[in-house]
C-alpha cells in the first residue's frame, strides 16, 4: 500500500513511477500526467508547476554556446548590448549557427511563459533585430531566420512551430530539433554530400525528379530476376497484383490460392487461371517524396537499402525538417515542394504534411533503437551537431546526385558513414552523455521533474 496523499514519504515510488512514464512515453505524457495528478509530483517539485521550465538541448555544442547565450540573456534584460555586438566579432561563420540557436533559446522560448517579465521590452527586440541586420557573418538566409525566431514566426502558418504557454512538450522537442537542424543545414550552402539539404531548404524545384533518400524502392523486378537465374520458372500475379512464382518451365499445373488476399492463382494443365496475369517486369520506383499521408505509415520501423531502421528513420527526420522548415519560411519553394510530394497536396496542406511526417519519424527512432521521443530527440541533435563540426567529404569525394538509384544508395552510404554511424555505434554512450550533459546544464528554468527522473534532483526523506 502506498500512501499518496503527501502526508507521508512516498518519493521511492513516485520517483520510480516518473521514470518508467518517461523511458516509455516521454516528457509530455510525464507532464500531463504530473498536470492531472498532483500526487504523482514529489512535494518538494509541487511549488512552482505552473510555470512551464525548459530544457536546452542545443548545450550539446559546448562552451561557446553556452557563453553566446549568457551574452543574449544579458542582453534580452536590457544589460550590456555591447558585449553582444563584441561577442558576434570574435566568431568566424561555422559558428553563426550557434548563435542562432542561442537566440531561439533566449529569446523565442520567452513566449513559452506567461510572466510579464518575461516578455522582451519593445526598445530591447529593436537592437536585437539591428544586431542580426548588422551581422557580418551571417548570411542572408541566416538573418532572415535570425528575423523569423526574433517575432516567433518561425513556423509560419504552422500553429505547432510557434511557442506559446500552451505548448504541448512534444511540440516544443520537436520544434528545437526544426530550428536545429534548420540553422545548421542552412550554413551548410557549399557543394558537399549535404547539398541535397541545401535544395530542399532553397530550391526544391531541382529535386522534382530526383531519388530523395530514405524513399521506397521497387525491388520486384530485380527479384524476379536474381530468382528466375537461380530457380527457373516465371513470375505471375493474382487479380489483386500480387506476384507468385511458378517453378521449373513456368506453366502452372495445380491451383493454390493467394498468401496474401486468398484469389485463386495458378492453374492446370499449363493453362493460366483467368484473372490472373504475368507479372510486370518494368521498375516503378517514383522519385520526389513518395512516402504518402504520414497516417498510412507503418507503425514499426523498417530498413531502407543499407540504412539500418534506426539510419532510415534519423536521414527521414532530418529530410523532412528541412522541407518543412522550407514550407514554412520560404515562399518561393512552394512551387518546387508541390511538385516534389506525392500525392497531390494544395500549399496550405504542406506544413502540416511534413510536420506530421516528422512526428512519426521521432515515434519510430524511439522503437528503432529502444527509446523514448525525448531520448530519440537527443540522438537527431547529435546527429546535426556532427554535421556542424565535423568537415563534411567535398564534391569530389562524393556522390551528391540523386538523379539515379545507384548514385542514391552511395550517397546513403556515404552519410550514413560519416553522420549517423558515429552516433549509432555507441548509442548508449552518446545518449547518456548528452543527458548528463543537459541535466547537469545550470540555466534559469530548468526543467526540474525533467532533471529528477534523470537523477540530478535528489529526493529525500527530509523533503
């Protein structure tokens, strides 16, 4: 029997409960539950609940990420504007995305609260909007994305990218791993294996008829023709398409019916039941988007070419955060993007489209690899701050054409190798390093049931 009515200590449990809620389900179910359920919050975390606390994923880029931020949270109060503008000349341009990032964090998730202290004075939003028009090292797709986090319209016409007090957890994860991803990429404007990333973001049009990573393929023919050199025989199809193999000289003798959706298939005498037909030998892979409505994805993770479940759903996240950062931010690409995704969408529907398509990607990295979305979160800024330190293979070295299968497959092989294998490979490691590294981060407003289920917040007896 456990008691929870807070009259006596029953933190053991509770704390206990509060980590199995989040391996599983996440912060937003651990916040909704703590919302609806008071008891489930130790005493000692219960003052205060109403104010939403924040975790800062981007202190996963060091030291001078966490300087830059102080200089802006000064800054945001009013103090020391000039240690700003001192603080952006010091920086060479890899690292203009952490300012960016910084701003985001700083700034932007500001609106999260519903203090009035919290709320940037007009005077102060006005040098800090002078600051990133004045900033030399940063490009202009760069300050226009300085522009957008500074009003909170970083998410355009998409209601979950913009921050509100109101934010669901789950937004707000996914919206931090939007901007991430987005900040990097778009530094990332030369002629490198990343310059897939750089069309989505840009110019989409270029992409219209290429082979996007991570897409389905059409295998059928090439394993109808490893199997017939191996065993003989044709290939035919029952009403519904699905293929079937006749073994030895391809003329069916005996009636079966369909593993698949029970049709007769076969037949007799070496004659072809009626209905059923041989089966194509022609290759439909599409190229562009041709995943479908992010609803009728399977809900178990699944291999892609040499891209392990994990790989594939990582490379899928960090696609469609660039597309939907593109459907959001820049008009121009709408054009591109409709031509881009199958099924036919209208320009209202493309934000949405993707930003459900990256939510089932989060939901899937964190089956693939035994995670909850907070923890797969983690892996994918992992992932991005590879791409922002580590020098990316050039041109020459790489396949950065997606214009045929093959020249798709090396190009996943070759990201893969460079980006998600060194995340990948010692998963655990990484994970809990980084969580250590952001529980153990000392900003204002933490998120303190956050750093309890990850045991920085020590219960006592006492409390």
């Amino acid at each position: 029997h456990i008691d929870v009515t807070g009259d006596s200590d029953t933190t053991g449990p509770i704390v206990y409960l509060l980590k199995l809620l989040m391996r599983q389900y996440g912060t937003d179910c651990l916040q909704r539950v703590s919302k609806d359920h008071q008891w489930v919050v130790p005493q000692i975390l219960r003052q205060g609940q109403e104010e939403k606390q924040i975790r800062d994923p981007f202190v996963l880029h060091g030291q001078l990420y966490t300087e830059l931020r102080e200089v802006i949270t000064q800054a945001a109060i009013g103090k020391h504007f000039e240690l700003l503008f001192k603080a952006s000349e010091d920086l060479i341009p890899r690292q203009a995305p952490l300012l960016l990032l910084a701003l985001y964090e700083r700034v932007t998730m500001r609106h999260c609260s519903t203090l009035p202290s919290k709320q940037l004075l007009p005077y102060i939003l006005g040098e800090l909007v002078r600051f990133i028009a004045e900033c030399k090292f940063l490009s202009k797709k760069l300050k226009l994305m300085g522009k957008a986090l500074l009003a909170n319209e970083q998410g355009g016409p998409l209601a979950p990218l913009k921050v509100t007090p109101e934010q669901p957890s789950l937004h707000q994860t996914l919206g931090a791993v939007v901007v991430h991803a987005a900040a990097v990429l778009q530094f990332m404007h030369k002629v490198t294996v990343l310059q897939p990333f750089t069309s989505m973001l840009n110019n989409p049009t270029t992409l219209a008829k290429a082979y996007l990573p991570t897409m389905p393929e059409d295998s059928l023919p090439e394993v109808q023709r490893a199997i017939a050199v191996g065993m003989g025989g044709a290939f035919y199809s029952c009403p519904r398409g699905h293929p079937y193999l006749v073994t030895e000289c391809g003329k069916p003798v005996v009636e079966y019916t369909c593993n698949v959706c029970g049709s007769r298939i076969g037949g007799v005498n070496h004659r072809l039941h009626h209905d059923n037909r041989a089966a194509r030998q022609t290759d439909e892979t599409q190229t562009g988007h041709c995943l479908g409505q992010p609803q009728g994805r399977s809900s178990v993770p699944a291999p892609e070419r040499s891209l392990s479940p994990a790989a594939c759903c990582i490379l899928r996240a960090l696609m469609h955060s660039a597309l939907l950062w593109a459907s959001c931010n820049n008009q121009a690409a709408t054009e591109g993007l409709l031509k881009l995704v199958k099924p036919r969408l209208r320009s209202a529907q493309l934000p949405e489209f993707f930003w459900c398509h990256l939510e089932k990607d989060l939901q899937l990295l964190g089956l693939a690899t035994g995670k909850s979305v907070d923890e797969a979160a983690i892996i994918l800024h992992l992932v991005i701050r590879g791409i922002l330190t580590q020098e990316p293979p050039g041109a020459d070295t790489v396949v950065s054409s997606l214009r045929a299968r093959n020249t798709r497959q090396e190009w996943e092989r070759i990201f893969k190798q460079v980006y998600i294998q060194p995340v990948l490979e010692r998963v655990e490691k990484n994970v809990t390093k980084a969580l250590d590294c952001i529980v153990n981060d000392d900003s204002q407003g933490q998120d303190q049931l956050f750093c309890l289920v990850y045991e920085k917040v020590r219960v006592t007896e006492s409390d």
